[in-house]
C-alpha cells in the first residue's frame, strides 16, 4: 500500500513541480519509516529516477535536536544531529552549527557507522610550513568569519553507504543582560527538513523569572528566507511555554509539515527565548559555591544621570543610498530621546569634518532638537573617510566642555562613533589612530563604535571601543540598521551609576574578575566573579561603591552540586577578560604572557578559544558511540530540578542554609499577639502585658525622637480567633516602621517579605536573601526567612523576628516579633510601650493590695507563689500582677513573668489608646501630639 501511494503521487507530480507541503506530509507520515523503499522505488519508477538521485546527493538528516540548561545566566548547550547515507556509495556529509560569537565550545564527538571520534582541546602550534599543512586534515572548528554576532561551526565527514553519522557538539556561554532582559538564541538551520526537530530549553534562576517571552523566528537574507508576519509576536508554532517561580521549560518541537510552512530550505531561523530575572526587592545577588562566587549587579529605581554625548556619523561617499537613509532616521529618533538634562552636539565626516554646533555642546531644547534634525537631514554622502580627524575633534570638543563648563558633577560624557568603512584620508595606519584617540580621550569619557556594512574595519573597532571603555556593534548593510542604531543606542542611552567599584576583603578572596566599572547603564547589568581563599565558606563581604551610591551588600549563599556552573562563570569571565587585555596591549611581552594564562586556563577547562584548537581522536576499540541523551549540570542544593512542568505539581522552593547562629538579645519585646515582655535584669523579674488592639492600629513602641531621634511605631493585622477562645479576634503585627533623624533622616519599613531603607535613595530588600546594607548611621543585617537586625549609630539595635507560616491556620498570620537588643543609645526621656521601662525599674510588692505592702528582694522573687496575687510598684502606681510563662524567639524560650492585665492598666502611663500613632511615620512623642519625620 505505501508503494503503491508513493507510484501515485510520483506520476501525478511529472508534469510540474510537486507541491512542497505534500512531499513533506508524505516524507513524515511514510518514507521516515523505512529507508529501503526509496530504493525500491528507484526500480520500479524510471521516471523519478532523476528526482532519487537528486535527493541521494546529500545524506539526509533524521534527528536534529538541541538541548540547554540556564543556570543564574550561564548557558550549557548541547547540539545533537544524526544523518543517514541511504545511497549505494559512501557520501560527503556537512554539520553546520551557527553559534554565539561569545560562547566557547567545549566538547565535540562523532560517530561514522562503526567508529566513534571524540575532540580533544588542544593549545595551538606553530603554524606550519605549506607542505606540512597539505599533510593534515584541518580540524572541525569555527569558522573565522563573524556575521552579526555568530561563528559557524563546521565539520565534514564521508559516511559509508547505508550508515549513519551522529554528531554532539557542546557549547557554554554566559548571556548578558540588554534592554533589561536576558537573550538566549539557537540557531536552526539544518539546511534540510527534518523528520525529528526538538529544541528544549530549561532555565533555573534562584532570584525568581519573570517577563519570559519566546517571540517569532528571527530571520535575515544572511540567514534563511523564513518570513515574520508584521505585527506578529506569537512564538513559533508547537512552541510549548511551561514555569513555575523559578524554573522555565520551553520547547520547540515542528513537524515535518510545519518546518515547510515555515522554510522550505530547512532554513528556519533563529529560536529565542527572552527573561529577566526578579531584581525588585535586591540590589544584588551574590552566589557562592564549592570555593567560588559569581556577583550579578543590577540596580533598579534610579533616576538617570545628565550625559554629555557627541554624535560623529560618516558622510563619506561610501553611506550612499540605504546606510545613511537609515543612520538619519535612527538619528531622527535618538535625538527625540534625549532628556532635557542632557547636552549633545553632531559631527560629520568625510575627507572634510563638519561639526554642527562649533566649540560648545548645546542643551536639549525643542529648537535645538528640530535645528539638529535639519542639519543631519543635510548631510550629503561625498569624499573620503578621515577616521582619525573626526574622532580627534570629537575628543577636543568633550574635553572642552567638560574644562571650560560648570557641569553636572554627576553627568556621564561619551562619542558614538559610527562609519561603514577604512580610514582613507589623513591618518590610515590603524595603530596611530589608535594610540591618537587614546591620548585624546585620556580615560575622560567613554567610546562607543558602530560598523554598517562588510567594509568596515572591525578590529579597529572593537578595540577602540576596548581600549576607551565602550563598546562595540556590527551591522549589516541590507538589515533593518535604523532599528538596530536605536536599539544600541536605547542600551547607552541611560545611565544610572558611574565610577562603580565592587569591593571583597582582600583576605577572602583571590582572582577576581573586572571589578570597577566606567558607567552602568539602565537594562543592563554588572557581573563579577572569583575564587573564596577559604573554599568551605558560605558567606561574603561586599563593598559597592558609585557616583551615587553609599551602600555596601553582604550576600549569604551556598550549594552543593558536582557540575559547578560557578567555577565555570568564573573561568569563563577570566578569559574573556584575558583576551580583551591582549587585544589592547601593545607590549609583545605582555601580550605572549596574557596568551599564555589564556591558553592554560582554557585548556584545563576545555574551551576552544583563539589560542585552542579542537583536534579529533578516534576512541578504542570498545569505545561506545555518542549517546543522545543531555546530561545537564547538577543542580543539587541550589534549587529547584530541572523537570518536566506538564501534569506535575511545581517542584519545592528553594532550599536555604539554616540559621546556625541564634541572636544574643534581651527578653524585652513585643511579639505573637501580641504579647509584650519587658525584662528588669538588676530585679531579676520580667513583666508582661497584652494589648488588645484593633487591625490597622499602629502602636508606638518606642518613642525617643527629641534625643536620640529614634522612633519605632508597628501595625496590627488581623485574623479570627481560634475556636472556643475568649477573643473576638487575634491581632499580629505585619508591618515595623523604624524612624531616624540623627544624623541623618531615614527609616525603614519591614514586613515579613520585603523591607524599604531609605536613607535619601530608596532601597528594596528581600527578607528572603541573607544580607547586610550599611550606610552612615544606619546597619541592616538580613539573615534569610529568619530575623533582621536593625543598628543605628552602633549604640542602639532591634531584632526583629520573621514567622512565616507554611500552612496557616485561619487565624495565623504571616508576622513581626520586635525584640530590643540594645538601648544603651536611647535617652532617659525614651518613651512608648517598650521604650518607658527601659530607664526604670520596677519593684515587686509581696502581699495583695488590700494589706500592708513588702517589698520583695532579688533573692525573694522566685520563692513567691506562682498563683498569689502580687502587686508592682511603678512611678508611684501600684499595680496588681499574677504570675505567667510567656514563650518567645518563636517558641524556643520560656519566660516567667510577671503578668499585668486590662491592656496594662496602670502598669503604662496613660491608656492603650495613648499609644496609637496617626501613620506609620508619625514620631509624636508625648500623648495627643503628632510630628512626621
């Protein structure tokens, strides 16, 4: 039956071309499934003979599939293809791989019929003489040609008749975050359909995902004729879209029909996948594991710094047509995004330099933006192309501003450089004009170049940009470059942070990565990595330090695995790092020594970079061939696994390290319902009391804002009582506001998820990350899910508690505990329903109110009866108590007390209702008035 469909649609098809959609529907649904009837057919069917032979040209490739894990940003992919020669002599087969120009490769195997070959990192030699280069067979690597941020991957291979080849390549790459979102891409373009096409990506990221997209195949004329509908952003179809908190799991999965709806030629596009991580409540997230750190830096909710930018834009004759139409349109645009704090100014080159506004950077006002719009819609492509001369006007134009102006301390100064071609005119020799644009820049601003087209001289930019602390991009010429020009520039066009130096003490760590930072600019983010002097500890200092930033960060992480994709972050940085200093120096010596340190380190972690090579080894005998399976890196001990999201319940959260270390403070506190505890050491008693609030009271704590300008107000929260009790409802406090005037003003809010410093610069923290911010007068110590301690001006100091319930019951909540621990700091005058005691002693009376009264000695205490009825001696008020037992520090401890009832009459000055503060920022401090800090 299948013989006879394949006679009919082979006879049907003779007389034109056969419909595309049908042979693919026919190849996936029949010919998959059995390699003999081709040749079957090829007997019986003379007349599509020619039609065989041509698909027998080529192997055909059978399963193309790839498969990554995204750990915190670090990226293992591993490609996976099988082709098959059903042909009667042995064929050529091509395995072509585009991959990321900034992944390295780091292992690579194949096997051909019988035999399996596997690739072995290997440091470069000498370069041979001819006749030893005709001797050996050039190794699979790839190829030298850039295109727009890729390298391709190559390796060619004979199969024997009715065999097949399987080839696994693997490839690591650390994914920068842009436009505020991180981009991880795989290329698939098998060059042919597919009879099994599976993509599968699974990303972990501890911090939490959000904003994951996968948008339309991206395609170009360089890369496929695949076609986006305009205004479609729906994923590929069969793409599948499943994550929790922190993990993804996408995949793309296209038959056979739905490739050729897609490409014809096999030449589908780019697969992307975007995210970015939750950063809401952290200005950091530092991770260690097994020795090593990785610090991603990424601040949010910073106003932009005023920058100084001049644009220098080539109006050679070379930018005719397309390329300057399109950098004029991008200019129109950027121009229009300048903010009114900025100033800017325009030059124009060819064999003469142009520049619009003469020795002055003008601000940005409407008249000045519409003048400037005329002027670029003016240029006129003519001459030759002085690289050297417009980027040393450029440079003298800045510095002088910059000398001559009073201007913003905090402003940023850059150039955007763009051209498409070689220096023709004036200075042409690339290291002058190299070492010209150094000395004219001096280390004052920063250098940002952009290529169009395949004429330009890309290394001269690259390491322009390098060596003046920018950055570069390469367009190509029949690309949509406006867009691109303004995506690069949406990248540069904010900064937040300037002069960013991230600290570790010296004693604790060892080869650290770049560490100080020209400019942070918003959607993007700083990352920092190193080795731990004491590889079993699980704790970090860190010192950030920026043109407006006072604050320093200690993050508390650890894990376990046997992948460590730390280790590999780290020497992955390193040798980026190591590459870009050789392509900036100038000193042989130092340049062969940097090759070196490059070389040792790839080779001991196995990347093939410049200094590399993959040379391929046939196993032994008993050698096993390539396995499909991925192996992912482990992910014990730092979240969640890595498995399938469909018809399971979302895996557990992330593990954390138990606090080992309880906190030294006193009993005086107010915590559950609360339940306040103050603690007289020199009587050695305690007292207690309730209050029996409302939800939304906000209760003054402590109130010593005229002296020590310190003020702690809480909010209840409320939840039904619990069955057969004697309240009408229960009440906790969910929020803890601490306020400070001295010497500088600031607060904070701490709720059981999340705490607010602001300090002038607001901070959000997350109470579920251990860490610790310090400013002027100000410490908070976060220990994760646990306690925050609360230091001011080293003299004072709260803890407050966090309870977290797993599974509340209808009257639990999430709360605070507030617990003081030092009140050394706080004046004679402090007050609240805390603060009033912590200056006074309180006596103990033995007998009942009704009779003589006794005062009790220390040594008397606990020889009273637990349920006689005694009497408290406060500011001259005698106050009846009975004797409790109060747990507290989450119900590790047991506190005997003495117990004051009717929401502390007479114990506290005044009535509960004294207490209640207006809004969490009221610092009154005497009844019946009310101040804000």
């Amino acid at each position: 039956m299948i013989l006879w469909l394949w006679l009919c649609w082979g006879f049907s098809t003779s007389a034109g071309q056969p419909d595309s959609e049908l042979m693919a529907r026919y190849l996936e649904e029949e010919l998959m499934a059995d390699y003999s009837i081709m040749e079957q057919v090829a007997r019986r069917v003379p007349r599509q003979a020619k039609f065989l032979q041509r698909l027998e040209t080529r192997p055909r490739m059978s399963e193309f599939s790839v498969k990554s894990t995204i750990i915190s940003r670090y990226a293992f992919t591993t490609v996976s293809c099988t082709m098959v020669n059903s042909g009667s002599e042995a064929r050529e087969a091509v395995f072509e791989m585009q991959i990321p120009a900034a992944a390295f490769i780091s292992n690579f195997t194949m096997s051909i019929g019988n035999k399996t070959y596997y690739g072995e990192v290997t440091g470069k030699e000498k370069k041979h003489s001819s006749d030893d280069k005709a001797k050996h067979k050039k190794p699979p690597s790839p190829t030298d040609g850039r295109e727009n941020g890729y390298e391709t991957f190559k390796a060619s291979v004979f199969i024997p008749r009715k065999m097949q080849a399987r080839f696994l390549l693997h490839y690591e790459e650390l994914l920068q975050r842009r436009l505020g979102k991180y981009e991880y891409t795989v290329s698939v373009r098998p060059q042919q359909l597919v009879g099994r096409l599976r993509v599968e990506v699974n990303i972990l990221e501890n911090s939490g995902i959000v904003s994951l997209e996968v948008p339309p195949l991206r395609n170009s004329k360089h890369k496929g004729n695949g076609k986006v509908e305009a205004g479609d952003v729906s994923p590929p179809p069969s793409t599948v879209v499943g994550h929790t908190k922190t993990l993804a799991k996408v995949t793309f999965n296209p038959s056979v029909v739905e490739q050729t709806r897609i490409a014809r030629n096999g030449i589908l596009g780019d697969f992307i996948i975007r995210y970015d991580v939750n950063r809401e409540l952290s200005v950091g997230d530092v991770q260690i594991l097994n020795g090593y750190f990785v610090h991603y830096f990424a601040p949010t909710d910073l106003p932009p710094l005023p920058k100084n930018v001049v644009f220098v834009l080539d109006s050679s004759a070379s930018m005719v047509g397309t390329k300057l139409k399109q950098t004029k349109e991008a200019l129109f645009t950027i121009l229009q995004d300048l903010r009114p704090e900025d100033h800017f100014n325009i030059i124009g080159f060819s064999n003469r330099i142009k520049v619009w506004q003469q020795d002055r950077l003008v601000a940005v006002t409407p008249n000045n933006i519409r003048d400037a719009k005329k002027y670029i819609h003016n240029m006129s492509p003519t001459g030759g192309t002085n690289i050297n001369g417009a980027l040393q006007t450029g440079a003298k134009l800045l510095n002088d501003y910059i000398a001559q102006n009073d201007i913003d301390a905090r402003s940023v100064s850059l150039i955007i450089f763009l051209t498409d071609g070689r220096p023709t005119v004036g200075e042409t020799q690339s290291s002058k004009i190299l070492s010209n644009t150094k000395d004219a820049i001096r280390d004052k601003f920063c250098l940002f170049t952009i290529g169009i087209g395949n004429d330009v001289d890309h290394k001269l930019l690259e390491r322009m940009a390098l060596e003046n602390c920018g950055m570069t991009r390469h367009f190509q010429e029949d690309e949509d470059a406006a867009s691109h020009l303004k995506g690069f520039y949406d990248e540069i066009g904010t900064p937040l942070l300037s002069d960013i130096r991230v600290d570790y003490p010296e004693d604790n760590v060892e080869q650290v990565t770049q560490n100080f930072f020209p400019n942070y600019f918003n959607g993007s983010e700083i990352i920092i990595a190193g080795k731990l002097i004491n590889h079993t500890s699980d704790s970090l200092h860190v010192e950030v330090t920026a043109s407006n930033s006072k604050k320093y960060i200690l993050r508390l992480e650890d894990g376990k695995g046997d992948t460590n994709y730390i280790e590999r972050a780290w020497s992955y940085l390193t040798i980026k790092e190591l590459l870009n200093s050789r392509l900036k120096s100038d000193d042989d010596q130092e340049k062969d020594y940097l090759m070196q340190k490059a070389k040792s380190m790839a080779l001991n972690y196995n990347f093939v970079t410049p200094f590399t090579v993959l040379k391929m080894r046939e196993a032994g005998l008993h050698s096993e061939p390539p396995q499909e399976e991925f192996i992912s890196p482990s992910t014990d001990g730092i979240g969640e696994k890595l498995q399938s999201l469909q018809g399971h319940k979302a895996p557990p959260g992330i593990r954390r390290q138990e606090d080992k270390h309880r906190i030294k403070i006193s009993r005086t506190s107010a915590d559950g319902d609360p339940h306040f505890v103050i603690d007289f050491p020199s009587s050695k008693f305690s007292v207690c009391f309730n209050i029996d609030g409302e939800p939304g009271d906000i209760l003054r704590l402590v109130s010593d804002h005229k002296e020590s300008g310190v003020t702690v107000n809480g909010q209840l929260i409320g939840a039904p009582a619990p069955p057969n009790g004697h309240k009408k409802h229960r009440t906790y406090f969910s929020t803890i506001t601490i306020l400070s005037n001295k010497p500088e003003r600031s607060y904070l809010e701490i709720t059981p998820k999340r705490i607010i410093l602001d300090d002038g610069e607001r901070l959000l923290l997350s109470c579920d990350r251990s860490a610790v911010v310090r400013s002027s007068s100000l410490e908070v110590s976060i220990s994760a899910n646990s306690n925050v301690t609360v230091t001011i001006q080293d003299t004072i100091s709260f803890v407050i508690l966090i309870h977290h319930y797993k599974k509340p019951a209808p009257y639990q909540r999430d709360h605070l505990g507030f617990y003081i621990s030092n009140s050394k700091g706080l004046s004679s005058d402090s007050h609240g329903l805390l603060g009033q005691f912590l200056n006074h002693e309180v006596k103990l009376l033995q007998e009942s109110l009704n009779t003589s009264h006794q005062q009790v000695g220390q040594n008397q205490t606990e020889a009273l009866k637990p349920n006689s009825t005694n009497t408290l001696k406060v500011k001259g008020r005698l106050v009846p108590v009975v004797w409790k037992q109060r747990r507290i520090y989450n119900g590790q401890q047991e506190v005997d007390c003495w117990f004051a009832k009717n929401n502390a009459d007479k114990l506290i000055d005044g009535s509960y209702k004294d207490y209640l503060a207006s809004h969490p920022f009221d610092t009154g401090t005497s009844f019946g008035t009310i101040n804000s800090l």
